[in-house]
C-alpha cells in the first residue's frame, strides 16, 4: 500500500495515505468523544470529503453561539483496500473516476481502461441503461445489485446491464445512491413500492446473493450467534419483517426479504444513515401461502407458519440478541406483520427496547401530517373537525390514534374527549357502541353511542365528517355518491384514498377531483398522474411512508434515543405538515415535493430529536442528555447540525 499511517491534528484525524475508508463510510454516525466547541472542518481526500468536527455548526471558535457539549458524529475509523480488492468492494469502488494519481497511489494501473470518467457521466449512462429496461423488475434488480454484488470495475455495467438484468447495487454503492438521490422521484417506484412487491413475489427465481440476515426456526437458541455471524458490528436501524403481510399482497414468507432491504436502502438514500449501519432481516417461521410451499424455487421454510408460544418465544429470543449484541441505542423496525401480531409486538416492545413499527405508526404520521397540511385551506384546527375511518385494521387504528393524541395535545381534550370526533368503519358497518362485545380491543375505543349504520355512505351521511380517509384495501369503495355527499357537506371535503395497490385503491385521483367539481383535497397510497379538471391542473399528493421514517430513523440514531414514544412520531408528523405551503395546496398537494426529501428528512430529524430530549431520561440516555443544554436554540442548533450532516453524508457519496 502508499502509506496507511495517521497524523494528529486538534486531536482529530487526518488521513496521510492509503485507502483506508478514506470516505468515512464505517464511522461515520457513531458516537465520537465528546469535546466542547470546536472547528468544521472540510479536508479532500481522494476526491471525496473528509470532514472532522468537535462542533458540527461551528466553523471556528469565535463563532459559537454558546458552550455547548455535544456527541458528534464524524468519520474517524479507516479500512485498508488496494488493487484488485478496492474495485471489488462496492463501498468504495469509483470505477472509471478514480484519477491518475490515484490508480498510482492505489496500485490500480493497468486494472482500469485509461480514461477517467467522473461520476457525472456515470450517472448519466447508466440512468439511460436502466432506462432501457421496458420492465420494472428488471429495473429493480439492477439497481439493487449495484450496491452490494462483488465486482470488478463499476464501469462493466454498461455491458452487463444490457445482456444481464443484474449487477448494479451490488457493484458501486455510491453510484447507486447518487443516482437514488438525484432521481428519487423516477426510481423511488422501482427500489420501493410498487415495483418490491413484485420482486418479493418472484424473489425465490431472481435471488442471487443474501442481502441480509435470515433467522429461522431452526436458528432458535442461537439467534445471538447468527447476528454476530454478520460482517457489521456497529449496526443503528434494523429492519425486520416475518413476511406473513407483505404489501397487500399477503404471505410471502421468507420472500419478503425485498422489504427490509428496500427499506434500508431509504434510509440511507433519504435519510442519510450510512449503508453499514444497516441491517435488514428476515424471520423466517414458515408461511401459509400453498403456491409457495410447493414451489420448488421457494427459499424459505416448507411448513406451515409457526404461532403462539413457538411464535413468541423466538420473537423474544430475537430481541433480547439485539439489544445485547448490538446495544439499547439500535432502532428495531417491524415490517409488515400481520394485524395480529403487529400491534401486540409493538405494545410488548416499546417499553424496553427502542422499536417503530413503520405500517401503524409511519403511516399515521404521514397522513397526519397530510391532515394538518390540508387544514392550511380548510381552516380550524384539529379538534374543530370530524374524522371518518374506511377501514379498522392496522393502518386505520393506528392513524386514527395519533390524531387523536394531536388533537389531543393542540386542543387540550383528553384523549378520550379526543377520540369522540374520530369515527371507524369496518366490514360490519359503522363502529358503535352495541357492537362492542364483538369488536377487537383496538377498535373499543372508537365505539361509540350511534344506531347501527351498514354502508359508507350512509356513515358520511349521518357523521358528516370532513376527512374520509380509506385503509380498506376495498377497491372503488369510495363511489360517485360517498364523493358527491362529502362535497355536499364540506366546501373543501379532504379525501384520502390510502389502501395499495392502485388497483386496491378506493377512489382514483380524476374521480375525486371531477366528482368534486375541483374542490377536494386528495391524496393516495399510491401514485396517480396528474389530473386536469376545468382548465386547472391538480397534482395528486402520495402518502408515501418515505416521507417520514428516513428522517425519523435519523432523528432517533442521532438524538441517541433507547425508546420510542408517540410524542416523538407526533413530532415528525409535525415536521413534515409545516414544510408544506398554500401554494401547494392550491396545486393539490398536502405533502412539499419530494424532490427536497433530504431537506425534509433533516427537518424531521431536528423535530425527532428535539422532542427526545424535551421528554428527557424517558426517551433518551443519561449520557445523551448531556448534548440538550440550551432549550431555546436546541431545535436551531439540531437543525442546522442535521442538514450540514446531510449534506457530509451526501458529499461523501457523491465524492
């Protein structure tokens, strides 16, 4: 190697040679010794950025605002790679913009073709290339191989995406969030929903490598030994599914790997976490779907889906590896459990161990937040309106929760006052009171006193609610006459169509703005083109979950949160609703467009973190607290400390 020593600088360390994480990649969100005011400082370093810092928003002493004690987090740690083996590691693999002087400095001459082609260019080609596949699973596939595959030169994707549908995550990570971050609007639908639902579906045929960790039965007893069998020890999010509701396309078992993975790759793209602190993971207890059983590609268990005791006893053997394997401080996110095992894992959970479930509590806060947007038109506050639920399951019990705890805290009702302006929906009819011996815990509590109602229009006719909001997953449930009869009530009815697939969705954007004659406020699960109503062009608003828990993930890993409280996800909700304008609203969106998801992300943070501390020792350890020292510029300095971090994580992906 050309050196791999370190000199000391203000206690800070500066690289002199070598290729030894020169991008900070490993290091780059940990905790680092705590120091008091300090310098921002920007060293370049193999054409990336090298930053070092006691003081992320101080760019010299004299410009501290005050004396603040803070935890930073910063490169500091650095791996060795050279030759052949650094164009084979996808974390810090450049391809062809490696420059002269550092194929010499990296004993790359004679490894790469002669020209340099920076990233730019890359970008450019291969966002063509990709462009080319007509289908979206292949899209998929190759972009999630360029990040993790072992490969040699990056720059071979030119040849290999056009005679293999793969190769492309797995080849150059920094190329693939580059290309994420620059064209998140284009690629979000083939990295996520609803292009990963497909790939779950056929992830048995198209699997090439693990990209992940999968814990099965036959690992009970050892679930510890696994975790530690993963390459990363300083791991801060985790995503873990056990497959059983994938989407709304059911049990996919062991295949629903593609979630977690696609999760990650969010959080890092969006939010900024690096890619090695995260780990998605499968559990695997078997699966009841018949055509996966006897498909001779599955790649899971061949049994019937464990329950009860079985069931439990491995989901705790599971927790309690995390937490003493990787710490108090890792966020545990569960993916895509059935309704009955989703909402007593979370309420078992949250009490000891830091864990977010993204389908209950990510979902209510990005409709919530649409909510509060929406009512920058409407007029009034929470409390003065009344909410009507599609749909009791998972998703509508968990938004309908949160209003209430917003309305709650902005009205100062009791929660119970709270959830009286809140009304459910089910299979069965409108949820009231004389139903309550047959009615699921969950939805007693939004039981109450109203004669029997058996249809939707009938409820909106009789609650007169300003918000509907679907969950259902009941295709076209929200017809010409529930529409017309909540513009009849509202002059601006909000409806919210939020159940995926398109095809499950209970209303489709041109529906509801021409059934309206233009005055709804609408929004979706999933994606609708724009519609143009009487000369007026409306922009249909995406409740997209991606909205929120990249900069939640972020918030909660900086503010070194060990719980999670509803205040917290209340605050993101919050965070997103505010960073939304009339202007947006008057182009039918209640959410800001995602093209500044990373500036959204890190005012989501700010907001994240800012309220773990206010709740103090609760949601925070002792020694975190010691970083909230000044109340009142606390959200100014998380704020900025956020972005300027952003913007590092991204500089170092771009290089």
């Amino acid at each position: 190697m050309a050196g791999s020593g370190e000199e000391k600088n203000g206690g800070v360390a500066a690289v002199s040679g070598g290729v030894e994480d020169a991008y900070g990649e490993d290091r780059a969100t940990e905790d680092q010794p705590s120091h008091a005011v300090g310098r921002l400082r920007r060293q370049v370093y193999m054409g990336c950025f090298i930053f070092s810092s006691t003081c992320p928003w101080c760019f010299n002493q004299a410009q501290a605002p005050f004396d603040y004690t803070v935890k930073i987090v910063m490169p500091c740690h650095f791996r060795a790679f050279s030759g052949h083996s650094l164009l084979r590691d996808p974390r810090h693999n450049k391809g062809l913009s490696f420059t002269e002087k550092e194929r010499d400095a990296h004993y790359l001459r004679g490894l790469l073709p002669p020209i340099v082609l920076y990233q730019e260019l890359q970008e450019k080609r291969l966002l063509q290339n990709v462009r080319q596949f007509e289908v979206p699973l292949q899209r998929y596939m190759a972009l999630m191989d360029l990040q993790a595959r072992t490969l040699i030169s990056s720059d071979a994707y030119t040849f290999i995406l056009l005679n293999d549908p793969s190769g492309l995550q797995e080849r150059n990570e920094r190329l693939f969030y580059k290309l994420l971050v620059d064209n998140v609007e284009e690629l979000l639908p083939v990295v996520y929903t609803p292009t990963v639902g497909e790939a779950c579906q056929k992830y048995g045929s198209i699997f090439r490598r693990p990209q992940g960790l999968y814990i099965s039965l036959k690992e009970k007893g050892r679930i510890l030994e696994v975790l530690r069998n993963w390459p990363e020890k300083s791991i801060q999010v985790i995503v873990v599914t056990d497959g059983e509701r994938i989407l709304g396309l059911g049990d996919l078992g062991c295949q629903g790997m593609g979630i977690p993975v696609g999760k990650l790759a969010l959080y890092s793209a969006l939010g900024g976490v690096r890619p090695s602190a995260c780990l998605p993971i499968t559990i695997d207890v078997g699966t009841n779907n018949e055509v996966l059983l006897k498909d001779e590609f599955y790649i899971g268990l061949r049994q019937k889906r464990a329950t009860g005791q079985e069931y439990s006893e491995l989901l705790d053997e599971f927790m309690s590896a995390v937490r003493q394997n990787y710490g108090q401080k890792v966020l545990v996110q569960f993916e895509d459990f059935a309704n009955h095992n989703a909402f007593a894992l979370l309420e078992k959970y949250r009490e000891n161990h830091l864990v977010f479930n993204d389908d209950i509590q990510g979902t209510a806060a990005v409709v919530l937040a649409g909510l509060i947007a929406a009512l920058k038109s409407v007029g009034g506050s929470l409390g003065d309106h009344t909410f009507l639920f599609f749909g009791a399951g998972e998703a509508g019990t968990g938004i309908a929760e949160l209003v209430a705890l917003a309305i709650s805290r902005q009205s100062k009702f009791s929660i119970d006052e709270a959830r009286n302006k809140i009304w459910l929906v089910d299979s069965k009819g409108l949820v009231v009171r004389s139903r309550e011996g047959t009615l699921q815990p969950f939805k007693k509590r939004y039981a109450h006193e109203h004669e029997p109602i058996k249809d939707l229009l009938g409820a909106v006719k009789a609650i007169r609610p300003t918000a509907l909001i679907g969950s259902a997953g009941v295709a076209r449930s929200f017809t010409k006459e529930v529409v017309e009869a909540m513009s009849s009530i509202n002059k601006r009815p909000i409806i919210l169509a939020l159940s995926n697939p398109t095809s499950q969705s209970e209303c489709t954007a041109e529906q509801a703005y021409s059934w309206s004659q233009g005055h709804a406020i609408f929004g979706s699960g999933s994606p609708f083109d724009p519609v143009k109503y009487n000369n007026k062009v409306f922009v249909p608003a995406q409740a997209n979950n991606a909205y929120i828990f990249p900069g939640f993930g972020l918030g909660v890993v900086i503010a070194g949160a060990i719980r999670v409280t509803d205040d917290m996800v209340l605050a993101a909700a919050e965070g997103l609703a505010e960073q939304v304008t009339l202007e947006h609203i008057d182009k039918g969106l209640i959410y800001p467009p995602f093209s500044i998801i990373r500036k959204i992300s890190a005012n989501i943070a700010a907001r994240v973190a800012e309220k773990a501390y206010d709740l103090g020792s609760f949601a925070v350890s002792c020694s975190s607290l010691e970083f909230y020292q000044h109340e009142k510029q606390v959200h100014i300095v998380l704020l900025f400390y956020v972005q300027a971090w952003l913007v590092i994580s991204l500089a170092r992906k771009i290089w």
